[in-house]
C-alpha cells in the first residue's frame, strides 16, 4: 500500500489513515465559527489515527442556570460528534468556578452562587445533556478537585502566568474599564482557573460558544507556561433565536427549551425564519453533512416548500428531546389547530369554583392567571392587550372585561395554551 508523508509531522499516513483524517477534519470542521490553531488540530488528529489513542474533548460548564434551551446545545451536538469518532468527553462542572460565574458579556460583578445552588443547577445539566450526548462515554469532572485544595502560594503562581495588560484585552472588562464600572479582582481568576481545568486534565482540545474564546485560549496559554502540549480551541457560533436577530436567550424569550412540551417544541420551531432553518440543522442537530447537502440542495431548488422543512426540522427537535412517538402527536396537533384552525381534541380542563365567580363572573386576567395559561396578572394583562386572548374562538381584548364563566368554555392564550373550564 501506497503511503502519504503529512508535511507537518513525521508521522507517515498510509491511504486508509489519510482518508480517516480526512473524515475526522470534514465532521469536526462543520458549522465550526472558528478552530485556533487549525494546523494543531490536524496534527493531533494524526496522532490519534496513527496510535489509536483517543483526543480529549473538553467542555467546561458552570451550572449558573438550571435550564438549557437550542442555543445551548450547539456545543452539545459537536461534543456527540467527536464522541462518534471514538474520541473522550471531558465534561468540566464548575462547581467551584460557578461560585464566581463567568463575567463573559457582563457589565457588572455577577452574583456569587452558593455551593448548594452550584450542585444542584450541575446535577439538572446532566441529566439534561443525556438527550444529545451518550454519557456512558463521558468523563465528569468537577473543578473544585484540583481548585478548592489550592493554597495561597498555588494562587500567587497561578497569577503569575499572566498579565493585567492580557485581562484587560477581553471585550467585557476592557468597556468596564473604560466606563470606570468596577471590576472586583476575584473576577481576574475566571479565566485563569477555567484554563487551569485544562492544565489539570491535559486536555487535547477544548469547545465553547464564539464568545468564550478568551478563555479557551488562556487555556492554551497556562498549558504552554506549565510545560504541556497547547490544546485546540473550537469556537461554535452562537445561535440566533425565533426573532432571527438576538441570541437565543430566556431573558429575551426567544428560546426554545429542551425541557418544554413536545407541542411547545414544535409550535415554537415553526415560528423560525426561513432564513435561519438550514443554520438550525447545521448547528442544532444531529443530521448526516450529506443529508444537511441534500436539505441545502432542495431549498435553492425550491423542490421543497420551506414549511415543509420546517415541519422537518420541528419533527427532529421533539423527537431528540422527547421521542419519536411525541414527535407524531406533536405534528397532530400543530396541523389540528395550526392549520385546521380547529380547537385541540386534548384540552386540559381546570377547575374553576364558582364561589370564585361574583354573579358568575371573573376577571379576565383573573380568569387567565386561575387557569393557568399565564403565570402573573402582568403578563395576563400583556397577552389581553396584544389581542392573543380567545374565548370559544372569539378574542378578548379589553383588560378590564368581565367574564361570564360558563362550564367547558375554552381559554385560549396566544397559539399553544388551551384550557377548559370545569366549573366546581
């Protein structure tokens, strides 16, 4: 068999390795915003080909949120795919540096978690990570191993790899800086102890959002100063949420969560612009390259009606997190009262007693909130005004109406939420 020198190593690629190679660069390259240093990452892949040992993938989380949404799961979905090329997860929980939280993006100190707090958010991650990642094949690590034990001299040392000047060129503290917004010097760890993690676990290559590249690379740097090999940093694009502009984010409410309902799921994934669907199977899935061609090939085409295909996408986001059976009756659904614009057959109902009612009236934004289908009178009285309250197909929109509550009406809040009153 024919060989093939690699100009970078001297490690020599027989045609079967040079073709694995080649394999490994395409799956891993995919969707990736950014790989630092590119020619590293080939050289440690070649490594790996040639004496069967796997790399070590990092992804380090500090538990600050309990919840994750699609957003989130873009480094997920990487982490799989290099689990499928047979190589190790490292999964980082920063139970000790989530006491601190991540100052990425922040304009001002964030709040210190408390210990219980940390460990019960990073039990809750775990678990939600087992719908993307096969975490019998996973390393779970938690930072306080090496970091709690640390003692002064061990801190002072750390410090010393660095420098303010280096701090100071991260985005968020240099606009701090300059605006004289306070910067608490515990702050200036972050980073050091999340490359550290690196350091403590030799880790081969590191992943993170486009905006965690800071510290992806302090982990590259602390390696080089403590004598190690320097990992690769993966940074994945962040994506955008159902309003196609802002990064998907809870605060902003344009999410999708993991967690939701299937009929959630699905109701949600139909409101993404067109123009974003192809990112979301890129990024947010778990589809072959070639079936992702095929996707991209049938869009310019026009060979394929984008609803279609959101329809598609909607089908593989509840079935990943809810399986395929969710999937089917989601689909149902959205068709039953999406495109029949008719009423749901599985209405909740929800009780209603009637010493509740004042001559057999209530509130509307009472009414809203005792159903259920809003959880404050604020946002009952939001939804009222927007014109995205029904009762029995008919829409309410005076904040100050009240309503003759009559046994099995139907509630409706924007397109999802249905209730069905039981009068009691």
């Amino acid at each position: 068999m024919s060989t093939i020198q690699d100009k970078e190593t001297d490690l020599t690629l027989n045609e079967t390795e040079k073709k694995e190679l080649e394999r490994q660069l395409s799956v891993i390259q995919r969707g990736a915003a950014e790989i630092v240093p590119e020619e590293d990452l080939r050289k440690k892949i070649i490594k790996s080909v040639k004496t069967g040992k796997p790399l070590k993938i990092k992804l380090g989380l500090d538990p600050s949120a309990p919840d994750i949404h699609v957003g989130h799961t873009v480094v997920l979905h990487k982490m799989r795919q290099f689990q499928e090329l047979g190589h190790r997860i490292q999964l980082v929980i920063g139970d000790f540096t989530g006491r601190i939280g991540d100052p990425t993006g922040k304009s001002e100190t964030r709040k210190q978690l408390t210990e219980e707090e940390v460990k019960r958010n990073a039990e809750t991650y775990v678990e939600q990570f087992s719908k993307i990642l096969d975490m019998d094949n996973i390393d779970i690590f938690y930072n306080s191993k090496w970091l709690a034990s640390m003692n002064f001299s061990d801190v002072i040392q750390l410090a010393s790899k660095t420098t303010v000047a280096r701090m100071l060129e991260r985005d968020d503290f240099e606009k701090r800086f300059k605006s004289n917004q306070a910067i608490s010097l515990h702050e200036f760890f972050y980073p050091l102890m999340q490359g550290y993690d690196s350091v403590a676990m030799e880790t081969d290559i590191e992943l993170g959002g486009t905006d965690q590249k800071f510290n992806l690379l302090m982990g590259r740097q602390l390696q080089r100063e403590f004598g190690q090999e320097q990992q690769v940093a993966i940074m994945m694009p962040l994506l955008e949420g159902l309003d196609g502009t802002q990064k998907m984010s809870k605060s902003l409410g344009n999410y999708i969560g993991i967690d939701e309902s299937p009929n959630d799921i699905f109701g949600k994934t139909m409101s993404i612009p067109d123009e974003l669907m192809i990112k979301y199977f890129e990024l947010a899935t778990d589809i072959s390259g070639d079936e992702l061609d095929r996707l991209k090939k049938d869009l310019d085409e026009g060979s394929v009606h984008p609803r279609d295909m959101k329809m598609k996408l909607a089908q593989k986001f509840v079935t990943m997190f809810h399986g395929e059976n969710a999937a089917e009756e989601a689909e149902k659904h959205f068709k039953t009262v999406f495109q029949k614009r008719a009423l749901p057959e599985d209405i909740q109902a929800v009780e209603i007693k009637a010493d509740q009612l004042e001559e057999g009236r209530m509130w509307i934004v009472s009414l809203i909130v005792e159903l259920g289908l809003c959880s404050s009178n604020s946002e009952a009285r939001r939804m009222v005004q927007q014109g995205a309250v029904k009762i029995d197909e008919q829409k309410v929109q005076d904040v100050q109406a009240q309503v003759d509550v009559e046994p099995d009406m139907v509630v409706q809040v924007g397109k999802r939420k249905f209730a069905r009153v039981r009068l009691v």
